[in-house]
C-alpha cells in the first residue's frame, strides 16, 4: 500500500467508520452487542487520528478532505471526548430503559443519531472546503436535535425546537458569510475550484476585497459564534445541554463547541490576511467578555446543576474566544489546550451527573446532598472534574488559562484580561459553593439512593480521561509536535 | 439572450422575490403565507433559469430547475401536510401588530440597502445591483422569525432567511459548488423535515403550536 | 411647435370629457355592482338625473354655520377641475408646465379633501367631526405613500413633470413591468382607492354612520352644495383613474404636436381605459367587505412600504 492510499484511508476513517456504525444499528437495532458498537468504532476513531498525527499531515481525498495537523488535533480531541461518552452509553441506556423513559425504537435512534454525529463532526474538522465543512457543522443540528428531544417531555421538546431554530438560522448567516467570501474570492482572481479552500483562500487573502471581507468576517463570527454557544447568541445552549442524554451532552459541550470554534479559527486565519487583526480582535473580545459576564450571572444563582456545567461551557468558550482575539503562538497554542483539556473535563463532568441525575431522579442542586457519602466513586469523578473545569492545578486547564491570560498581558490587552480575570474569579466561586453543597453535608435519609449499582466502564473512562487532563497540565509529551505545527496552521505567527 | 431583455427579466424576478416576502408579513392566513413562501421559491427558481440562460451554462439552469423543485414544490408541500394536520389556520396575535411590522419591514429595506454597498461596489452588475433585494428579504425572514407567535411562522421565517441566501449566493456568484449547493439544500430539508415533526410532538405535549406556551425552561 | 390652439383644444377636451364623464363613470360603475348582484339597476344617467334634481332644489345651510361651510364644496370642485385641466389624460403636451406636476396634483387634491374636512367641523355635529377626523387620518397615511412613490417613478425621469414621466413610459413600454413601476402602481392603486373613499377603506352607498368615512363627513350638505360635492368625488374618481391608466399604461396617448384627430383618438382610448378600471373596481367592490376600521392602516402600511420599495428599487434595480 503507497503511503497516499494510505493517507487517504486515514483521512476517511474517522468519518467513515463512526457512519459504519450508525448503519449498524440502524439495520440491528440496540441490544447487548450492538451497545458497544459506538465504544468501539469511538477508540478506532482515535487510534486513526493518532495514526495521522504519526504519518504526518498531507493533502488527501478528492480535493475534499485535507488532514493538516490543525485537524488532526481536532479529530484527537473528538475521538478523546466521544470514547468515555460511548463507554458511558450502554449502562446510561440501560437505566433509562429499566425506568421505561424509553423504549428499543428510541435506542436505535440514539444509536444511528450519536454516531452519525460524530461522523459529521470528523467532517467538519476534516473538509478542506468551507461549504463542504458548513454543511457538516449544520448537519450535526439537524443529527442531534432528536437527541436534544430524546424523552419527548415538554422540556426536552422545548428545548429541541430552540435549539433547532436558533442554530439554524444562525449558522445560515455563517452561510451568507461564506457566500460572500466567495464572491470576494472570485474577484480576486482565485481559481473558481479553489475559491472556497481554506488553505487557498488563506494564501490569497490579501487580495480579497476588504469592504466586502468585512461584511463576511461579521457573519461568519455571528454564525459559527452561534453554534459555539458564544453570548449573546447563547440562548440555546442551557436547555438543550441540560436535556440531552448524558453522553450527548458530554459529547456537545465538550467537542461540538470547540467544533464550531475551530470553524472561526479557520475562518480568523483568513479575516486577519484580509484585514489585518483588529477586525476579528474587536468581535472576539465583545463576544468572550459577553459570554463570560452571562456565565458568570447566571451561574451565581444557579439551581440546576445541568444548567450550570452548561453555562461553565459558555464560560469556556468566551475564554476560547478571548485567546483567540490575542492571537500569537502562545495564545493559540493555550487555546488549543484549553479546547482538549476542556473536552477531557466537561465530558467527565456531563457523564457523572448523568449518573448522578439517574441515581437521585433530580437535576436540582438542592437534591443532591451529601453525595460523598452516599456514592463516594459518582462523587469523586464529579469532584475532579469540577476542579479541573474551574482551572485548578494540576490539570491542564490552570496551564492554558494561565497562557491566555500572560499572552493577554502582553498583546495589550490588559484591561479585557482584568475584566476576563474578575468573571473568572466569580465563576469560580459560584462552581465552588454549589460543588461543595452537592458533594458535602448529610444527604437525606433515602435509600435507592445508595443501592444504583455504578457502572464501571464509564467511571474507568473517565478517570483515565480526567488523568490525561492531569499530565497535560504537566507535559504535553508526544502531542508536542502536532500541537506546535498546529499553532502555526491556526495563524499563530510570532 | 440579450441584455435589453434580461436586464428588467432579472429585475422582475427580483422584484417578485422581494414582494412574496413583503407580503408574508401582511397575511395572518397560515396557508396564504405559504402560498406566499412558494410563489417565492418559484420566483428565485426564474431567477437562476435567467442567470443560466444568459450566461448560457447548462449546468445552472438544472440548478435552477432543482431549486424551483426544492423550494416551490417540496418545501410547500411538507408546510401544507403539516397545517393541515394541525387545523390551526391563523397567525394569532404577532407581537407586534400588522402596521408596524410593514413599516419596520420598510426600514429593513432601507438597512439592507447601506449594508449591500461594499457588495455592490466590488462589481456592479446587474445582478449584483440586485443583491440588495435579497437582503431585505433576509432582514424581514429575521423579523418574522422573532415577532411571528405560531411554530409554522417561524419555519416560514427560517426558509425566507434561506432563500435569501441562496438568492444573494446567485446573484453574486451564480452558485457556490454544486456539492455545497447539493449539501446546502439536503440540510435545509432535513432541518425543515425535523421542526415539522419537532412542531408534531409539540402539538402532543403542549396541546398546540403557540410559541409562547415555550416557558418549562428558564433560570 | 406647441400651439396656443393646440393647447386649448387639449385642454377643452379633458375638461368636458371629466365634468361630463365623472358621473356617468359613476353610475356605470354602480351599473357593474347591480348586474354582478343581479338586479337591474338605475341605468348608467342616474347620477346626472341625481345631480339635476339636486340642483334645482333650494340651497339651505344650517344654523351656526359660516363661509368655510359654503366655501368648501366650491373649492372641492374647484381643485378637481384645474387638476383635470393640467394632468395628462389625452396627451402629454404639458398646457401648464409648472402647474403639470405630480405635486402640485396632490397637494390641489389634498386641498380639496381638507376644504371638505373643514366644512364637516364648522357643522359642529357629531358625524361631521367624526367624518372630518377618519378623513384626515386617511390622508395623513395616504400622503406619504404618494410622495414616494411620486419619488420612484420621477428618479427614471429625473422629473417629476406629469408629462414627462408619461412620455418617457409611452416611449419606453418595458419599463412598465419593471418593479419599480409595478410597486409604484400598487400602491398608486391603493392609495387611490382610499382617495375616493371606496371599499374596501369606505362604502359610498353606506347608510349607517358609525362606519362612514368621507359620507359622514359631508352630511349635512343639502341641494346644489351636495349636488357639488357629488359631483367633485366622482371627478376625482375619474382623474385619479385616468392618471393611473396614463402613467402606467400610456398606449395611444397623443405625443407633443398632435393633431385633432390624434387627440379625439386618444381621448377615446382614455374613456375606454377608465371605464374598464371603473368596471374593475366595481367588481372588486362586489367581492369585498369593507375593512374594519382600525385594519385601515394595516393596508395602508402596505402601501407605503410598497412605495418605498419602489424607491429603493428605482436606486438599486435602476
């Protein structure tokens, strides 16, 4: 096999395999076996983005696909965060199943629905065209609104409908953008096969039209910012994260999010040839400040603690979005971990509430008390999590944050990062209370409480995920080198 | 075909374009804005068939018989089914009243004419002189999408802001590639295809389409 | 070479054709509605039978009124007769230049519906002020939807001379299905329709007060001053007819330099062109309900945005 064969099937694999999966089930259904088809094609998922990075990156597919070490990274942290989701699957269904929340219908659907939406995310990191990677971030809407609605209640309903509306129409405008970009391609004498190529496109940005670059650069920060859960387009974000199934709101907030970022920085590397870097600089920092002043509001008083996991995702990608203002090498390369550490933690913390909520039949704060003693193992898993997620050592999340807010400094931004610091500082502190109510404190005299039998494979997933989170705080090891050519793909120019 | 004939054909279907969305905010009838949502597929469909004509490309007229189809033909179609199910006929009270949203819909126009000048001044044809049209029509999907209280209101708004943008990607450039066009118009009727059944269980756990029913989840 | 003869002829004509067509437009009209409802109707001289009995009767005023009183039905049939004389029905030789102007046209109009609005308040009834106050709201939405799309349809011109703006379509007969011209003419359309108080905006043949609009407005008016003011609302009627018909379709309209027989022609063309808009509205009429009152504006809103597309249109389309 010539290595190009080879890179080709490496390239196709991460969203070939996951649609291979999504056939399965829809022909057999969901049963003992078939649970585990998802786990399995999850890991293949990431031994394949391993794989690329050992390769090396290069252009690959039909002009279609180009796995360039930005992507690479992205596939790792998909195929990192959607293994202890679809570990955690089987034992979540399995417990909504013996409560007759669902029936074998739904559970196939749920089968062909995740997979297929991690096989549009691979799309989408994988696409070298905009258009081509447009349509796979829409397509994951369109995949995982019936997860959002998974038990057909009124909230679950609710929020399936916002969140449909909202994103859709949202990344419709990012559509306008990329419709426009186009048009300004064309006019710069790009060869019209080329015109939407993100590489192509980042090579002659300089001759794009900047008038009409400016209208494009708007849209597409409001559209893809939108699917990033970036405020004020946020609005949808809580509900359908806190309705989703658990491992689907593991795998939204910790990769789709970062999914929908990853399309702003490939669009950034354009806009900042185009137009220099205040143009984005300005949109990034309002929407960063915005979307970590709404967490930090509505985290103070929050009563549910889906929700508030939800709003630390707002809080995370506001951070993502100020580090992308900064810019540079240290700033992107922070941002990048901020991202993979981010997946690590928030998909721990999604998975154990999942089994929390399962155990205590509430998704209230004031419900859960006392939970170190009552199911020490939920607890521990929550309690790390909760400490990676706010940025305390040693995970890697007190490391990125740490570089967003020194590079911040030294680009000049030192007012934002005050303010940036501040919000931090009482989403801290707001996690922390509610944490310590949920996790300290007697529980109530309730037995069953104690008696749900915790699944293992789901807990060994996501201590060796929260693990990994804890060397990367430390050393980056054999992700170093895809991590630096990275930075340098996603503009991070010294 | 000649310029003297496709200059005010263009016009023309822009023109249409542009009142079929006008209109949609003047009617409560549920039906009769659909009626209004395909009139205008149909006009954008003209729109591209001219745009192939006289560039004389074969492979755009096909598009634009395929967009006519998608948007005049199956959208509607799915929209009707769906009303029909549901026996509600009228827009009930849009937050705000028939008068006002006209002279706001004015007003969009008038926005979306200064935002279109660095568009138009890149290449002044006149296609591109049209794109303007497109976006008022954009700005007024975005007002129906907010004001309008009904579940079938707002996917008509959704499918107007749609249309928009695949008007102005005509206009402009006459078409992204045809995979992304192919992809585009697969995700808008799936993304249709999933709020119909979406407004389905609505109906089944609310008892209705109102959107202001919408209030289980909040901080 | 404009002739002074010529002028005059042009002139004489479109006088007579509005004083004696008005009413006759009006009962052909009401001929329409009879037939389409199946009755037999009054025959197409009603009107003129109306008027003359009218006018032979004793002129009375009521007490407490004063000159705006009498004044008004005079200046209301005034206005429509220089407005008749000046716009371009039979041919586009402009007799008054200045006067010629789609302005000018309004505002004389405007000042005709206000004379009336005026002589309903100095009554001091109830319905004359009631009356007096929907027709000035009317207007007041009206207005401005004229203006722009006076504004629409002279930026192709670059004039806002009648004559012009009709030459220029006569010459060109593709612009007439551009959408400048056909937003233009909708909401033209509208506006003219709640101008002379038809359905679905009012109901000439009401008889009940509560939802009369311009019939409120004038009645306490008795004898020759109603016969007036009938006679001026079916003028206007046909002038605002006969406008529409010209600017946007202005076929056999007589050119600068005509001869008699050009402008005979054309003034043949013009009675069959309004008496085909007269049978249109009529019929219209017969299908429609008045609209509620407060839905008035809606449909006025309408119109105005109409208008203002049709100004943004002729910028961007143009």
């Amino acid at each position: 096999m010539t290595p190009m064969t080879l890179m080709t099937w490496l390239a196709a694999a991460p969203i070939g395999i996951p649609a291979l999966a999504a056939c399965g089930y829809a022909l057999l259904g969901w049963n003992r076996v078939t649970a585990w088809f998802g786990a399995a094609a999850a890991i293949l998922l990431l031994a394949s983005a391993i794989a690329l990075a050992a390769t090396g990156p290069g252009e690959v597919a039909w002009g279609l696909l180009r796995a360039d070490s930005l992507s690479v990274f992205m596939l790792i942290v998909i195929g990192a965060v959607a293994v202890p989701a679809m570990l955690a699957g089987p034992s979540y269904l399995a417990a909504e199943v013996a409560r007759g929340h669902t029936g074998p219908r739904a559970t196939r659907r749920y089968g062909v629905l995740t997979q297929g939406f991690i096989a549009a995310m691979a799309l989408a990191v994988l696409a070298s065209n905009l258009g081509v990677m447009w349509v796979a971030v829409e397509a994951t809407t369109i995949l995982t609104a019936f997860l959002v609605g998974f038990r057909k209640t009124r909230q679950a309903t609710e929020a399936a409908w916002k969140y449909v509306v909202i994103c859709s129409v949202g990344i419709a405008l990012a559509f306008l953008g990329i419709v426009v970009t186009h048009y300004a391609a064309l006019h710069a004498h790009v060869p019209a096969a080329y015109a939407l190529d993100g590489a192509t496109l980042a090579a002659h940005a300089a001759g794009l039209d900047g008038g009409v670059m400016r209208i494009a650069a708007v849209l597409l920060v409001l559209g893809f910012g939108t699917k990033a859960g970036l405020a004020p387009m946020h609005a949808w974000l809580p509900d359908a994260h806190s309705q989703a199934p658990a491992p689907v709101s593991a795998l939204m907030s910790g990769v789709l999010l970062s999914v929908a970022f990853y399309a702003i920085l490939r669009v950034k590397v354009i806009t900042d040839a185009a137009l220099g870097q205040t143009a984005m600089r300005v949109l990034l920092v309002a929407a960063g400040l915005a979307s970590l002043a709404v967490a930090a509001a509505l985290l103070l008083a929050q009563r549910d603690y889906k929700r508030m996991l939800a709003y630390s995702s707002i809080e995370h990608m506001g951070l993502l979005a100020l580090a992308a203002a900064i810019g540079g090498r240290l700033a992107t390369a922070a941002l990048l971990l901020h991202v993979l550490g981010h997946g690590l933690g928030k998909s721990a913390l999604f998975l154990s509430s999942g089994q929390i909520s399962q155990a205590v039949g509430s998704t209230r704060v004031d419900a859960v008390r006392g939970l170190a003693t009552r199911a020490p193992i939920v607890a521990a898993t929550f309690a790390a999590g909760l400490v990676a997620i706010v940025g305390l050592p040693p995970f890697s999340l007190f490391a990125s944050e740490l570089g967003i807010v020194r590079a911040g400094f030294a680009a000049g931004l030192g007012w934002v990062m005050a303010a940036g610091l501040l919000l931090m500082l009482i989403i801290v502190g707001a996690m922390g209370r509610h944490g310590r109510r949920m996790l300290l404190g007697t529980g109530p005299a309730q037995a069953g409480a104690e008696a749900t039998p915790v699944a293992r494979a789901p807990v060994f997933a996501m201590l060796a995920g929260l693990g990994a989170c804890a060397i990367l705080g430390v050393t980056l090891g054999p992700l170093a080198p895809v991590l630096r050519a990275a930075v340098t793909i996603a503009g991070g120019t010294p | 075909m000649s310029e003297g004939l496709y200059v005010p054909l263009l016009d023309l279907g822009c023109g249409a374009f542009l009142l079929a969305g006008v209109l949609v905010l003047w009617r409560r009838d549920l039906m009769a804005i659909v009626g209004l949502f395909a009139l205008q597929g149909m006009a954008l469909a003209a729109v591209v068939v001219l745009l192939g004509v006289h560039q004389a490309d074969a492979e755009l007229i096909a598009v634009g018989v395929g967009v006519g189809v998608l948007r005049a033909g199956l959208l509607p179609y799915l929209m009707r089914r769906a009303l029909a199910a549901s026996g509600e006929g009228r827009e009930t009270q849009p937050l705000v009243n028939v008068a006002t949203s006209l002279l706001v819909a004015a007003a969009l126009a008038m926005l979306a004419y200064a935002v279109a000048q660095p568009l138009i001044r890149l290449s002044p044809t006149p296609a591109t002189q049209a794109v303007p049209v497109a976006l008022t029509v954009l700005l007024v999907g975005f007002f129906v999408l907010v004001t309008r209280r009904r579940a079938l209101s707002q996917v008509v708004g959704f499918l107007l802001i749609d249309n928009a943008i695949t008007a102005t990607a005509f206009l402009t450039t006459s078409g992204v590639p045809l995979v992304v066009e192919l992809g585009v118009s697969l995700d808008v009727l799936l993304a249709a295809l999933v709020l119909q059944v979406l407004t389905t269980r609505m109906r089944a756990a609310f008892g209705g389409t109102d959107l202001d029913e919408l209030r289980e989840l909040h901080d | 070479m404009i002739t002074p003869v010529q002028v005059a002829v042009q002139i004489t004509v479109q006088i007579v054709l509005v004083v004696a067509g008005a009413p006759l437009l009006t009962g052909m009209m009401r001929q329409v509605r009879a037939r389409l409802e199946g009755r037999a109707g009054a025959g197409v001289l009603q009107p003129w039978r109306d008027l003359r009995k009218l006018a032979r009767k004793e002129p009375i005023t009521p007490q407490g009124t004063g000159w705006v009183f009498r004044l008004a039905p005079l200046v209301a049939a005034a206005t429509v007769l220089v407005v008749a004389a000046v716009v371009p029905l039979t041919g586009t030789t402009s007799p008054l230049a200045g006067v010629g102007d789609l302005f000018a046209v309004v505002a004389l109009l405007a000042l005709g519906s206000v004379a009336l609005a005026l002589g309903g308040l100095d009554t001091g009834t109830a319905f004359g002020g009631m009356g007096a106050s929907r027709e000035m709201t009317v207007l007041a939405l009206v207005e401005p939807t004229i203006l722009m799309s006076i504004f629409a349809l002279s930026v192709r011109v670059g004039s806002t001379n009648l004559g012009a703006i009709v030459t220029r379509t006569a010459e060109d007969p593709l612009d007439v299905v551009s959408p400048v011209s056909l937003f233009a003419a909708a909401a033209l359309a509208i506006v003219t329709i709640a101008e002379t108080g038809r359905i679905p905006m009012d109901n000439p043949a009401t008889h009940l007060e509560l939802t009369m609009i311009h019939e409120a407005m004038v009645l306490e008016y008795a004898g020759p001053d109603l016969a007036l003011i009938e006679w001026a609302s079916a003028a206007r009627l046909g002038v605002l007819l006969g406008l529409l018909a010209s600017l946007f379709a202005p076929w056999g309209i007589a050119g600068v330099g005509a001869g008699l027989a050009a402008v005979a022609l054309a003034a043949l063309i013009l009675v069959i062109k309004v008496a085909v808009l007269g049978a249109l509205l009529a019929a219209g009429e017969v299908f429609m309900a008045k609209l509620r009152l407060f839905r008035v504006p809606e449909l006025l809103a309408g119109s105005f945005l109409m208008a203002l597309l049709a100004v943004s249109a002729s910028f961007f389309l143009g």
